[in-house]
C-alpha cells in the first residue's frame, strides 16, 4: 500500500469514527432523530467519503497502469536486446497476445516462456508502429509491411484504425481502453463479458433451473418414471453501434513525441464509450437497443413509504434473492450514490452500524452492505420517489455483455485542416441481456 493510500484510508476512518459519535449521540434521545445540524454534519461529511473513494479509486488504478507501464518498458528492452534473435509471430491470435501481455504485467517478461517472448516482442513493435499512424506520421518500409501484413490477415476479425482496410489495434492499447472503461463503468467488473469476433446475431440459450431439484433412488430404481426437463429460451445477443463523438487535437500536440497520444486517446475513447454503454446496459429496452439489467430484472421488495425505505425492508429485499443467487461470487448490491448516502443513514442509525455498511480500509478490499460489495452506477435512480426503482441486488454475473472485437478508431485528416487539427473518433459494437431475471432484483418505491 503506498503512503497516499494509507493517508486516505486513516483519514476515511477518522470521518467514519466521527459520524457514528454524532448517531451515538442521537440514538440515546428519547425521539432518536438528529437536527438540522447534525444532517448537514452528515451530507458534508459523506461527500467527503465519496471524495476519498474516488481519490483511492484513481489512486489504485494509477498504481495498476503504473505497473503495467514499467513492466511495458522492460517489456521493450528485453525486445530490443533480443530482436535480433527472435522472429516476430504475426499468426498470433488476440487471446494469446492478450494472456501473454496480461502475464508480462503481472510477473515480467523473464517470466515468459521463448514463444510468448516472441508474441511480446510483436505487440511491443506493432504498438511503436500503431503509435505513427495515430500521429499520421510515415512508416519505414519495414513498419510499412507490418501495417499491411495486418490489413491483409486480419482486416475485418479485429479492430481498425486510418486507411482503407485499417490497421489492427495492439492488445497493449485495448487493455488500456479496457482498464479505464471498467473504472467509468463498475458494472463492468460484475458482469459477465462476451467477446465474438464478428457481429452476426446470437441466439442465446436461457433457462432458470433453481426450481428443479434430483431425487433419492434405491438400487435397481427405474430412473425415467420422473423427469425435470430443462426449458429453455432465447434471447438473440444483437451488435448494437457506439460512437464515442470526434475527439480534436492540435497538430502540434500530435507531432510532439513528449505527449503520450495512445494514453489520450485510450482514456477519452474508455470515458465516453463507459458512460453511453453504462446507459443502456442498464436501462436500455431491448428494442433497437440492450436490454438494461433495471429493465429486465425481476421485483424483489415493495416499500410502505412513497419516498423512503427502511433497513428492515432492505434486509427483506435482500432475501428475496434465491440463494442459489445470492451466494454466487458476482453478488453484489448496484446503486446511485444518493442511495449510497441513504443507506449509510441507515447503517448509522442503528447500534452497529458496521453490520449494516461496512467501509472498506484495506486496498483491494471491496465495501460492503449487509455483508456484500456493491458498486455505483449513476445511471440508476438519483432519488427515493414513487414509482422510482431505486436499488439492484442479485448474481450480476448472470448478465450478460457482448462486446465484438475492441474498439474501431477513425482518424480524420481532412474534416478540420483549416483548424490545424485532427480528429479521431471511436466505434464499439456491443448488446447486453439479463441472462436470468430471477438473478438480479430491484427494489421499488411504491
């Protein structure tokens, strides 16, 4: 743990310690309600947890992209030192690119066994290649065969980039796309993603078995006097199309090899392809659109109150999930932060308050309510009113997210030259379905 983690962390608790001093104070009047005062102490001293969150969020995720870079620079040394020695595999899929690089992060390049060397030493030289043609500038002849050799192997099975046919985008600039869509879109980290290599329409098999059950049989029993015949449907898995808008910059910012291009261009593609994905894989229709976890998942809780909910009911909700469901590893609550600061109320309310909303002051280590992690999404509900579906619960890992390929970049020369600058933009196929929606239940403001 770095020190600016443990800083945020010991400062995290401090405020925690000081929000249950105030509800301490509150529980023991007769009435059991805090002033005007003491909520206000609370809404500032609850902005300033989401603000520590964020910060050890950004924090966390500096450190990965961080490590990811030294191994990235070891990664070319070694490359450089033993080209000479080594032939570069371009018949190498993505997966093998992928899980090679995702091991060099990790344990470094001497890790790697003599062929994933060489699918190493590929990705580092089709990323300095990949790295000029973003800045438009031109290729040697030796890069020039590299771009063509993609065009002509791989033109339509992976992503692209300028020029009739493009060019394969690297797995190193993917995973950055990735990492940082998984940092603007939570759901991400829970959900369950397919990735196919074209966009034809999938016919996806779903059924929900937990009603079913085996039986005891003695010896010689006949087996077919019974049966529990598994009924399936299907939900055809569409490639619905992403467009993350132009993205400009200076032609002088391009050529000037100090700026990181790739690093720019990843995080602003990442940033705007989450948040209009996160939109409707949570609240799409499924109609000329994904289907949202929130549009298809099942109702679990009704409350009495037409603007709030209580921890009772919360609790209930909670145990309306099947715990064929709830006990799975991608259980996890899904939520507004206004809901957030809600439930901590809640929490504080009550005599112990880490029962109920537990912080997290570890690295790596989720918070949790009522004993499992949850996730923000702000495309959910911001407010406790009638009719609103305020909070999700259940096995995310049975949503499903298709994704083809990675991500489809343009570049444009022409569209602004009077300004002296280029644009790029970003295209992402992608649809998304809740594969059982007994799996995921939200609780309803009635």
């Amino acid at each position: 743990m770095t020190s600016k983690l443990k800083g945020l962390f010991d400062k995290k608790g401090s405020i925690v310690s000081q929000m249950q001093d105030v509800y301490r104070d509150v529980n023991k009047r007769a009435d059991a309600k805090a002033t005007e005062e003491e909520r206000t102490k609370f809404r500032a001293w609850d902005a300033e947890l989401l603000e520590i969150d964020a910060q050890v969020e950004d924090e966390e995720r500096s450190m990965r992209l961080n490590a990811q870079e030294v191994a990235k620079k070891a990664t070319e040394q070694s490359s450089d030192d033993n080209k000479s020695e080594k032939k570069f595999n371009d018949a190498a899929t993505a997966i093998e690119r992928r899980e090679v690089l995702a091991k060099s992060n990790k344990r470094g390049y001497d890790a790697l066994t003599a062929d994933e060397r060489v699918i190493a030493d590929t990705e580092v030289r089709d990323m300095k290649v990949f790295d000029k043609i973003l800045r438009g500038f031109d290729l040697s002849k030796e890069e020039q065969v590299v771009a063509n050799k993609y065009k002509e192997k791989r033109a339509g099975v992976q992503s692209t980039t300028v020029g009739a046919g493009g060019y394969t985008i690297p797995e190193g600039f993917a995973g950055r796309i990735v990492e940082y869509m998984t940092f603007i879109s939570s759901l991400l980290n829970y959900a369950s993603i397919l990735r196919t290599a074209t966009g034809n329409t999938i016919p996806y098999p779903i059924n929900d078995d937990t009603a079913n059950t085996g039986e005891l049989v003695s010896e010689a029993q006949d087996l077919s006097s019974a049966t529990a015949a598994l009924v399936f449907s299907v939900y055809n898995l569409n490639a619905y199309k992403f467009s993350s808008k132009m993205i400009k910059m200076s032609a002088e910012l391009i050529q000037d090899s100090g700026v990181d291009v790739v690093g720019y261009l990843a995080k602003q593609l990442a940033e705007r392809l989450a948040r209009i994905t996160n939109t409707h894989f949570t609240n799409g229709t499924g109609s000329n659109q994904p289907q949202g976890y929130m549009t298809a998942a099942a109702r679990g809780r009704v409350t009495a109150s037409t603007s709030t909910f209580t921890l009772v009911e919360l609790q209930s909700f909670q145990d309306s999930i099947d715990p064929a469901y709830g006990e799975a590893p991608g259980v996890a609550w899904a939520m507004h932060q206004n809901l957030l600061s809600e439930i901590k109320q809640l929490a504080m309310a009550t005599a112990n308050f880490g029962s109920v909303w537990t912080p997290s002051f570890r690295d790596g280590a989720p918070s949790t309510i009522l004993g499992k992690p949850y996730f923000l999404n702000q495309a959910m509900s911001s407010t406790s009113a009638t009719g609103d579906k305020i909070i999700a619960y259940g096995d995310f890992s049975k949503f499903i997210v298709r994704i083809v390929n990675d991500i489809n970049i343009k570049r444009l020369d022409e569209r602004y030259a009077e300004f002296d600058q280029v644009a790029w933009f970003g295209l992402m196929r992608a649809d998304s379905f809740l594969e059982n929606t007994a799996a995921v239940k939200y609780l309803d403001i009635s």
